[in-house]
C-alpha cells in the first residue's frame, strides 16, 4: 500500500478507536453514577449509620460528573479533528487517484500516439514504393529478367527497412510476382491474392495518393509472424492517376515493434510489475502487451463514458468495469491520428494495480483471460509459430523514428 493511503488508513483506525474508547468512557461514567446513587439511597436507609458511606457515595458521583465532562471534551475536540483529518485525508487520496488516472491516460495517450506517428510512414512508404520504375515495369511489361528486378529492387529496399517482414508485387490478377525475400519466403510468388482484402482494397484506391491499412493479423505465407499490412495499386507510369496496373502490399513486422514500444513505457521501477501496457484494436482485441499475454486472442473490457460523451482519453477504476474487486485503474487513450494517417480506432491501454499481490490474486482468478475470439483467429493462432524478432536495436531505432 502506498505511503498517503496508509496515512489515511491510520487517522481513519485512530479515529475508529478513540469514538470507541470515548464511548466505553461514557458507558462506564453512566454505570457509576447509578451506582453512587443507588450508594445514596441505601446510606438515606441507614440512618445516621449511613452518612460516612453517603459522603463517599456522593464524592464518586462528582468524579463520573467530571469524567462525563471531559468525555465530552474528547468527543468535542478529538474526535471532531480526527473526523476532519480522515476527511482532509480521503480528500487528498481523491486529488492522488485523480492525478494517477490522469498520468496512466497520458501513458496510454504517449503510447498510441508512438504507434501512430510510425505506421504513418508505413502509409507514406507503400505509397512512395508504388512508383519505383522496377515495380511499374514488371506489371506494365511483364518478364523473367524484369521479375528479377523487381524482386532484386525490394530486396534493396528491405536491405535498408529492417521493420518490413516482406514486400509484395502482384499483377492485376493477384497473383504475385515479386517479392523482396524470395529466399525467406519461398512460397509467396505464383500464390494467388486475389482474394486477399489488401488486394482488393489496393485495386480500389481512388488515386496514387491513397492507400488501404488494415489490423494486426498472422500472414500464412510469412511464417504466420505477425504483419500490419498496407497496400496501394501500382499505376500506369507510376503517375497519381495512371489505372491500375497491380498492387503492392508491404507487410510491417508488428512483433518485436510493438514489443519495443508496450515495453518502452516510462513506469516506475516499483509500478512495472503491477503494471500492465496495452495496444488494442477498434474490437478491444489485443494487439501487444507488455505481459506477452493474450496477443490476438483476448479481448479487453475496455469501459468508455455511457452518457454520450466520446471521451478520446480518460481513466476509470478496473472493478467498476468488472476486472476485479481491486482498487486498480485502467488509463486510456483513443488514436489521434497523425498528419494523413487517421488510424484504425486503436487504443493505448495502461492497466496498474496498488501492488503486486492483488494483481496475482487477479491473474489466477483468470481475470485477464482472453475473451472468446472468432473460431478463424483462434485457428490461426494455434497453427502460429514464433515470429523472427528484430535486435534490440532495430528495435529502438524503430521507435525513435
């Protein structure tokens, strides 16, 4: 328990017990002063035999008087402060758990907006790629020698972007005739994605100047590592508006990326172990967590404002929302978007629990289980196998970029 809760939970334990002891004070004044009246009735009864035993009687009587008054005085004063300090005290604890909620959402906020700042380039890059003269050239004028070239041009380009998994050239047909790591890769040209959505929606961009983004999803042909995919068509001439020749996919190494980033959150050091990051799509399914857990499986239940206020970024308490009886909070951030990227309804997720025992108690009550998943998704997931994860550094400078 942190050091002002504990504070708190003192003056309220001090305050418990001086209106108990008060009380017993109280109870035990009223016991005496029956009994000293009761001393003298019975020392009226004697007679003169009684008078010394009534002027003791009646000396124990003004003591409870006095004992009663100053109980009093201890109701009046002591436990009138007490009262006010428990009250300043719940009082400061509110302005902290608000101050707290407040930095979880600006987490979350910083984490989300990393994200999006950096798949903005992946926007910029498939459409820039879309008018290399090697891609326009195995489309508009198909060939053994100018596959090659195209195939020999992305493998350049991956040479130099260690955060793509593969690059994809396919003609107007879907069928794929170029990649950039046909070594790594051996089954991807001749493959048919015709029916893959990033082709059809690559096929259906409007101009050279739009493109198709689309969620974390595991990809057959790349091992299934898990890929954000963003396609474009490739155009007559490499022109905005030339039609459509093919399209190109290019597919984001998701993993180690958004690793870098969950786990890159500036927490304390006593926080990072009760403290759980996420990245969410526009479902609340997790895309990345800081615990490695439920990737693509679990759905979070995240809570949003119900009175029709579409709060981009706020804070609530975990039990209200029904994680846990605990009295954790759970930051949250909306994507912002960033220059031409408006993003995917994704979520930065900061969940942060008051100490490591609560958050064991939480997990082994299977509070942070995964929600159930589209029966797809949790097939894919179980024929998965563990993705190529980038160096540290690729990873940093990933995120720095």
């Amino acid at each position: 328990m942190a050091a002002p809760e504990r504070i708190v939970e003192l003056a309220h334990s001090v305050k418990n017990i001086a209106d108990d002891k008060i009380a017993t004070i109280a109870h035990i004044t009223r016991e005496t002063k029956y009994l000293a009246l009761n001393a003298l009735i019975e020392a009226a009864r004697a007679g003169d035999a009684g008078r010394g035993f009534a002027v003791v009687a009646n000396e124990v009587k003004h003591v409870s008087e006095r004992i009663t008054t100053i109980a009093g005085d201890l109701t009046t004063e002591l436990a009138g402060s007490l009262t006010e300090l428990s009250a300043l005290g719940d009082s400061m604890i509110g302005q902290l758990e608000q101050h707290r909620g407040q930095r979880l959402a600006d987490l979350a906020h910083h984490m989300i907006e990393i994200i999006d700042r950096n798949l903005y380039e992946r926007s910029c890059d498939v459409r820039w790629w879309a008018t290399d003269a090697a891609l326009v050239d195995v489309l508009s004028e198909p060939s053994p020698e100018a596959a090659r070239h195209a195939c020999r041009r992305l493998g350049v380009i991956l040479d130099s972007y260690t955060v793509y998994l593969d690059l994809w050239v396919a003609d107007a047909d879907g069928r794929i005739v170029a990649n950039g790591r046909p070594d790594r890769y051996p089954g991807v040209i001749g493959s048919d994605a015709a029916r893959h959505p990033w082709f059809l929606k690559a096929m259906n961009t409007p101009s050279g100047a739009d493109y198709a983004a689309f969620d974390v999803r595991r990809a057959k042909l790349l091992h299934n590592a898990e890929v954000a995919t963003y396609a474009t068509a490739i155009r007559e001439a490499g022109e905005t508006h030339g039609a459509p020749l093919g399209a190109l996919g290019i597919f984001f190494d998701w993993a180690p990326q958004a690793k870098a980033v969950v786990q890159g959150v500036p927490l304390l050091p006593d926080e990072r172990a009760r403290t759980r990051c996420l990245l969410l799509d526009a479902e609340h399914r997790v895309l990345a967590s800081s615990d490695g857990e439920g990737i693509l499986l679990e759905r979070f239940s995240l809570r949003r404002p119900r009175d029709g206020v579409s709060a981009s970024t706020g804070f609530y308490h975990a039990g209200d929302a029904g994680e846990a009886d605990e009295d954790g909070l759970v930051g949250y951030a909306l994507t912002p978007g960033y220059e031409t990227y408006e993003g995917l309804g994704w979520y930065g997720v900061v969940q942060q629990w008051d100490d490591d025992a609560a958050l064991r108690d939480i997990r082994t009550k299977g509070v942070l289980s995964a929600s159930p998943v589209p029966a797809s998704l949790a097939h894919d997931a179980s024929n998965a196998v563990a993705s190529e994860i980038e160096t540290s550094t690729q990873a940093q400078r990933w995120l720095a970029a």
